[in-house]
C-alpha cells in the first residue's frame, strides 16, 4: 500500500521563494481536464521532475506556466509573476524544450542557434562565442554547416537543448529531453543537467516518464495521473512510502513450504517467487538477521542476500495501480 | 522591438534563401524567382521600348509578380511552422505577438517587394536590348514612383491577407490555395464585376472617373491600399493569439 507524500494546497505551495507556484489549477479542453485542480510549489535551484504516463498533462502544464495555454481555473505563478499577465516576462527568463525539437531543418545548426541568439538579443560576439561553446560542448561545431534536416533525432535534439542553453536562462522548461538520445548522450547530458544546476543556480523542470532518470538527477518530483497530482516530494520520500523494504535472496531449498513459513511471519508482508531468488517485503523496517536465521534453520542453503527499497518506478506504478 | 522584427525577418530570408528540397513550401522561392526574372526579360524584349508606357509593365511589377512572389511565401508563414512543429517554440521565446506578426508580415513584405523592383529593372534593361531600340531609354518618374508604389503596396496587402489565412490554415498547402483562389476572386471579380454592370452604368462610373488625371487617380488607388494593409494588418494583430495557434 502506498501512501503518498502530503497534498494538502497549503503544504504543497508553501515555500516562500517558489520559483513555480500552482494553486488549484485546471485546464479543460472541450469536455476533457487535463488538468484537475492541481496545486504545487517548486523552491528555485533544482532539477524537478514532473512524471506521468503519455496524456498524463505533462506537456499541457509546461504551455500553462509559459502562458502558452490560459487556465480554465486556478493560477500559476512563475517568478513570482502571475503566468495569464505576464507571460512575456515568464518566457523571457525561461528556456523551452516542447515536445518536438523546434528546429528550422533547412537552416544549419548554426543558423538555428544565431536566430535563437539575436531573439534573445544577445551581441553579434556573445552569439559567436557561446554557439561555438555549445556546439563544441555537444560535439557538433564540425558539423555546424550541415541542414538540421538531414540529421538523426539524438543530434537534432543537441541542438535544440543547446538553443535552450544559449541565452543562460534562470529557468528551464525541458519535455522529454532525453527522448531519441543514445545511452552515453542522455547520461551526458543528465550530467550537465547537475552541473548548471549546482553551478548557476538554475532551475530545471523536467517532464519524462523515464523514472531511472528522474530518479537519478531530481530532487523533487510530482506524479500526475489523468491531469491530477498524485504524489509529491523527494524520490527517496516517494520510495520509502511505496511499502517499507525489500529483501531479496539467493540459494538452494527455496521450496513451498519456505514460502509458506516465511508468508506466516509477522515481519513480512509479502513472499514472491522471482526467477532463481525470493523476494520479500518487509513491514516497515525489520531486521533481516530473523529471517536469515529461520531460513538457515529451515535447511536452505543461502548464497546471497540483498537488502533495498522499491525504487521509484515501482512506487509510480504503484501509485498508478492504485488510483485506477 | 524594432531588433526582434529584424530577427523574425532574418530568419524567414534565410528559410526563403534556402529553398525547398524537403517537403515544406510547396515552392521553392529561388525558382519562383528564377521564373518571375526570365518572364520579365522575355516581354519587354518583345515589346521593345514601348514597354516604358505601357500598362503592361504597371501590371506585371505592380501586380502580379508581388502576388506570386508573396504568396509562395507568406502561405507557409504560420501553417508551415505549425506543420513543422516549429511555431511552439518560436511561440515560447521571448518575442512579443506584434513581433512575430510584423516579422512574417515584413519579411515577405520586402522580398515580393525587392524581386519585383529587380524584374522591373531587368524589364527595363531587356526593352533596351530588343531589335528596334532606338537609343536609351526608361522609365518615366511618375511611372517608376507608381511601380514602386503598387509594388510595395500591393505587396503588403497580400502578405496581410497571406498572413491572416495563414493563421487559421491546418497546412501551408491549404494556406496558398485559399489566398490564390481569395486573390484571383478578387482582381477577376472586380474585371467581370464590372463587365456584368449595365452600359450606362459603365459610362457614368467612366465618366465620372475622368474627370480626374491619372496622377489623381493611382494617388487614390494607392491609399485605397494603404488603408487595406494597415486594416489587415491590425485584424491580424487582434487575431493573433498564441492559444490559438498552438491548438489549432
């Protein structure tokens, strides 16, 4: 059973220095809310994760903040700033990466970063300097010359992440950024991630719906289901309360009837069988010592035991499981 | 302000410049240019140098080239971007609506504007060169400062309109269609509209119209068009909404 971390409006948008402020906020379409009365506060200077399957209302709560959309209830605030009056200020100081890459794919690499440059009034030797930064950064000012077009989906999205980069924003919006990038790029560019974060000060909000990712590099995140939050706060918060800890054990004697003793102690919720291993969840946070020592006891030959928590992903589909 | 229209213009040349070998416009800008500067060789070298006072040279840089040129570009302004997934991110930048709209707006502006002035010279350059050229020749003062005019005129008109219907299209596709069709209605409907009208009708509107000189009469026609681009361009302004143009 999980129990997610406190919703009430008032815990969720209580820091006083929140970057991003949503209170009660719905956006419907048609008959359809994307958004449902969703209400949270993200404190400046972390990467915060924003998790949900596809449809969830991820995509529709980035065009919200950038008052791309107006809500059909609610507020939000971003800098402060009231998002329905204020929207060009909020997109000044703000980075985007939307759902699709946004590059022009007949211009060049360095055709779509000098455009991006002059929006962003950045001078003729700033927009020299700082695309040749990026592009180098991302392994792509050899190629700076090349049409977009004719690229594979990880380079375009370099490019597009360098854009968002380019005029060093205090905030980033980023929808799926790691989507079409190959292993060693995403885990690049996670890195980075933490570093302008720790570095600048930055604040990132991410949407995705790879948890090993959020799990990695986000301090906070929110899971939303059908346009309503389910849980929120730190992954750790979120996978503890997903259900105490796990055991997991390696050996030989693993019969039914071990099973069926290790099901009868209190100490235990649950026994499963996985593969060539058992796999134990513990009610709260018990000792293992026990439950060794009964299965020494029981005859099985033990060759390995690991202890752990659920990690985010089973506490998100936990979650997902149970507001069905 | 004035720096973020030049952006949106710098970019919209550079996309006009690059052509279209993947999908996107429908018409490659360069060849459309390419044909618009033939065409305008070919008749005035026929003609010779009665092409200085012909209407034909009015019509032609006044008319006809903008409206090609424009419309091969504007249609794609918003639908193309939209269809591309490109008008999002342009969207959440930190231009201001009045900028994108002018940027587009402008930047097609100014490129139907320049072809045409080049054709025009071309033209000009090209009724020299005919058999019976006698001497040099070009066009009168009032003559170009009418071209000049008509051309610019004209060609904000159709890049005001192009950009509106761009707006409200699903496809750039779509988009050139219903301004080529809105435009021909337009010119055709008004020659036959006029035509359908009964003859004494006819002669009191002929009548009535001669009374004033030629210079009266294009000063006239040029504010008539003057006034249509800033309506235009205003309606666009006030249906310029991102909401809109994200979820069309």
């Amino acid at each position: 059973m999980i129990v997610p971390v406190p919703m009430s409006a008032s815990a969720l948008t209580r820091p006083a220095d929140a970057i991003i402020r949503v209170d009660q906020l719905t956006r419907e379409f048609g008959t359809v809310r994307a958004l449902d009365q969703m209400s949270f506060a993200v404190p400046p200077g972390i990467i915060f994760g924003f998790l949900g399957a596809n449809g969830a209302g991820k995509t529709t709560m980035i065009r919200l903040l950038l008052n791309l959309l107006e809500p059909s209830a609610g507020h939000a605030q971003v800098f402060g700033l009231e998002t329905r009056q204020h929207g060009n200020a909020i997109r000044e100081q703000s980075g985007a990466l939307l759902e699709f890459s946004g590059l022009y794919e007949r211009l060049s690499a360095e055709d779509n970063l000098e455009f991006y440059g002059r929006v962003w009034h950045l001078s003729s030797a700033q927009r020299k300097a700082r695309i040749r930064e990026l592009l180098t950064h991302f392994d792509l000012w050899d190629r700076r010359k090349e049409r977009v077009g004719t690229w594979s989906r990880g380079m375009k999205q370099k490019v597009a992440i360098a854009r968002v980069l380019l005029h060093r924003p205090k905030l980033i919006f980023l929808d799926e950024p790691t989507a079409g990038l190959d292993p060693v790029a995403a885990a690049a560019l996670r890195g980075d991630l933490r570093t302008l974060v720790q570095r600048e000060g930055v604040t990132v909000f991410l949407t995705t719906h790879n948890l090993t990712e959020a799990e990695q590099i986000c301090s906070q995140v929110g899971i939303i289901r059908m346009g309503k939050l389910l849980a929120f706060g730190a992954p750790a918060e979120l996978r503890a309360s997903s259900g105490g800890e796990r055991v997991e054990i390696w050996g030989t004697g693993l019969t039914a009837a071990v099973r069926t003793m290790l099901s009868a102690r209190s100490d235990i919720r649950a026994v499963t069988e996985q593969n060539d291993h058992l796999h134990l969840e513990l009610r709260d946070t018990h000792a293992v010592a026990p439950i060794v020592a009964a299965l020494v006891q029981a005859g099985v030959g033990i060759e390995e035991v690991r202890r752990g928590q659920a990690s985010l992903e089973e506490a998100f589909l936990t979650l997902m499981e149970e507001d069905k | 302000m004035i720096a973020d229209v030049g952006a949106v213009i710098w970019k919209e040349w550079r996309e006009y410049l690059s052509g279209s070998t993947t999908g996107g416009r429908g018409r490659n800008p360069l060849v459309i240019i390419a044909v618009i500067v033939i065409f305008s060789l070919i008749t005035p070298f026929q003609i010779g140098q009665a092409w200085f006072t012909t209407p034909l040279a009015l019509l032609l840089s006044g008319l006809y080239f903008p409206m090609i040129l424009v419309i091969s570009v504007i249609a794609d302004s918003f639908a193309g971007e939209r269809e591309r997934h490109t008008l999002e991110t342009l969207l959440a930048s930190r231009l201001s609506d009045t900028a994108i709209l002018l940027g587009k707006i402008a930047a097609a502006l100014i490129y139907g504007w320049a072809v045409a002035m080049v054709a025009t010279l071309a033209g000009g350059l090209a009724a020299n060169l005919s058999r019976n050229a006698n001497g040099f020749h070009w066009y009168s003062t009032d003559f170009a400062v009418a071209i000049v005019c008509f051309s610019f005129l004209f060609s904000g008109f159709v890049a005001a309109a192009g950009s509106l219907v761009s707006m409200r299209s699903p496809s750039s596709r779509q988009a050139q269609q219903v301004l080529s069709i809105g435009i021909a209605v337009l010119i055709f409907g008004g020659v036959f509209g006029f035509q359908a009208l009964a003859a004494s009708t006819r002669l009191q509107i002929a009548q009535a119209l001669s009374q004033y000189s030629l210079t009266t009469l294009a000063i006239g026609i040029a504010l008539v068009l003057l006034l249509a681009d800033v309506i235009l361009t205003y309606v666009g302004y006030v249906s310029f909404q991102r909401t809109r143009l994200i979820l069309d």
